[in-house]
C-alpha cells in the first residue's frame, strides 16, 4: 500500500520568514504551549506579533479564495464551508475519510502509482479535482442549515431584529 504523498486533507502555508521566527522563539521558549493545532499555531503568530523584544510589525493571514478549504467534510449545500471539486484542505477528516480522499485521487487519475513512484497528473486543472462527495459519509451534517443560519445572523447585524 501507498501513502497519499498529499491526502488533500489538513494544510499549512506559511512563508519561510515567519517558519524561521517560529523557529527561533520556539529554541528560545518563548513560544506558549496550548492544546490543539489550529488554536496554537494562533497563539504562537499573535506571541510573535507581540513580542516585547521584537514585535512583528504586520502579519498577512490570507484565506481569500476559501472554496479551497472545506471546514467540513461534507458536500451539503446548506453548509458555509462544504467540499467541492476545487477543495484541496479539508478540516475534521478521519482516516477512514484520508484513505477515501487517496482512492477516489488515484480512481480518478490525479494521482497515479508508477514504478518511480506516485505521481499527480500536472494537466488537471486546480479548479477540478476529482468530487470528495463519495467521503463524506457523515449523516450529521445533512440536517445542517449553516447558510440559512449565517444569513438571518447577517440580517440581524445589518438591520436589527
């Protein structure tokens, strides 16, 4: 069996300056422990935004085109942040989901096992991945009315009850 060499699961892009000062607060401990991934890689950019010695003076968090991210694994049209045929993250999978993900890559040809080992299809266009659909097994979600939601929250804000 084969590893997917990017499961199109959980993601982080970071530019190498701020790799590099995570790094060197992180050997001079000044970098706060919490628990969970996404709330310590926060906790640790805000501790380097705030830095009593060497404050960064700005920080860019840049999520503009967030159909590529998919919050849930889930194709429900009702949800704000579902799965779609450009998502390439994917937050709250299982692993029976990553495998799912892997098989469905390699069925469709984004990914393929040759002898020199696996390799992704360059000529599929990053706006058309093979549909995640068939992984999101989850009935919780189909209930979900995430838009109807965020929409009467918006209305709320804008306009008042």
């Amino acid at each position: 069996e084969v590893f997917a060499p990017y499961p199109r699961g959980v993601v982080r892009v970071l530019s190498m300056d701020v790799v590099r000062l995570l790094a060197e607060a992180g050997r001079e401990g000044k970098l706060r422990m919490i628990y969970g991934d996404d709330p310590c890689i926060g906790v640790h950019l805000r501790q380097l935004l705030f830095d009593p010695e060497e404050p960064l003076p700005s920080l860019t968090l840049d999520d503009f085109d967030n159909r590529v991210f998919a919050m849930e694994p889930s194709c429900n049209r009702n949800l704000w942040s579902k799965m779609s045929n450009r998502s390439w993250a994917v937050h709250h999978v299982s692993v029976e989901q990553i495998e799912c993900m892997w098989m469905v890559d390699l069925r469709d040809g984004y990914y393929a096992e040759t002898q020199e080992g696996v390799r992704h299809d360059p000529s599929m266009p990053v706006d058309a991945f093979p549909t995640l659909c068939e992984c999101a097994t989850d009935p919780a979600f189909d209930e979900r009315t995430d838009m109807d939601d965020l929409k009467v929250q918006t209305d709320r804000v804008l306009f008042g009850d």
